[in-house]
C-alpha cells in the first residue's frame, strides 16, 4: 500500500529472489519525457525507499533443509507427508502416490566366451533396469 500510494512513473522496484529482499525507490531518476532514451532529467537521490524482507515460515525452511537430500523412499513418504499443504506443483497427492509405489527391477544378463586356438576373451555385460511408479505403474 505504501510504495503504491508514494510511487511514480519513475519509481522502480528491485529484487534480490534468492534472499527474499525487495526494495522500492520511489524517488529514481527521472526520464526525459520526449525521447526517453534514458537520459537522465533531473537527478533524485533515491532517499526515498521502502524495504521489505520476506521471512520464510517454518515450513518452506524445513523444505528448503532438505533440498538436495538423499531419502530413502519410507523417509521420503514420512517427510512428504508433513510437507504435503505446503506442496503445489506437482500436485502433492500424486507425488506421494508415486514415492508410495516406486518400484524398481534390474535384470543383468553376462556371458563369457574363449577361443582356446588364440586365447582371445569375449564378455558381454547386459543391465536392464524397469521400474514404475503410482498404481498403474
């Protein structure tokens, strides 16, 4: 309400998303008004600012705690199930339906061969790796 109520055409806001700060100077630099190449006018000193910190809940910081961890799944459906209100995109339910059901299977098929008239080895090492996720999975 504030920058709205003492801002002008000039004024400008500035943010800094990873810290959460934002900063208005409702006094910036005029603009020529005819070319408005940005040409300064006349210049204002930026004494006029309104600050504003966004403060992170408890709850985005204990997501934001866990960022890059490595879960096992159970921990990972335990921890989603304390931060799921808090979940928008992707949609929270299916997220936990997904990490519920994960499945995977891994198939390795290995075959040696020798020829005994050179001594030449052949091996061949085959992994296969399946897995599905959610009910129809």
């Amino acid at each position: 309400a504030y920058v709205s109520r003492y801002a002008d055409k000039n004024s400008l806001v500035f943010v800094d998303v990873l810290e959460g700060k934002f900063k208005a100077v409702l006094d910036y630099h005029e603009v020529e008004k005819e070319t408005n190449m940005g040409s300064v006018l006349a210049p204002r000193h930026g004494k006029h600012a309104a600050h504003f910190i966004a403060e992170k809940t408890p709850e985005f910081q204990k997501v934001e705690g866990n960022s890059g961890r490595k879960f096992s799944q159970t921990e990972f459906a335990l921890f989603l199930e304390d931060v799921m209100p808090y979940i928008n995109q992707p949609d929270a339910a299916v997220l936990y339906e997904i990490v519920q059901t994960l499945n995977a299977k891994t198939n390795v098929d290995f075959k040696s061969g020798i020829r005994t008239d050179n001594g030449q080895v052949q091996l061949t090492y085959n992994e296969t790796i399946e897995a599905r996720a959610g009910t129809a999975g």
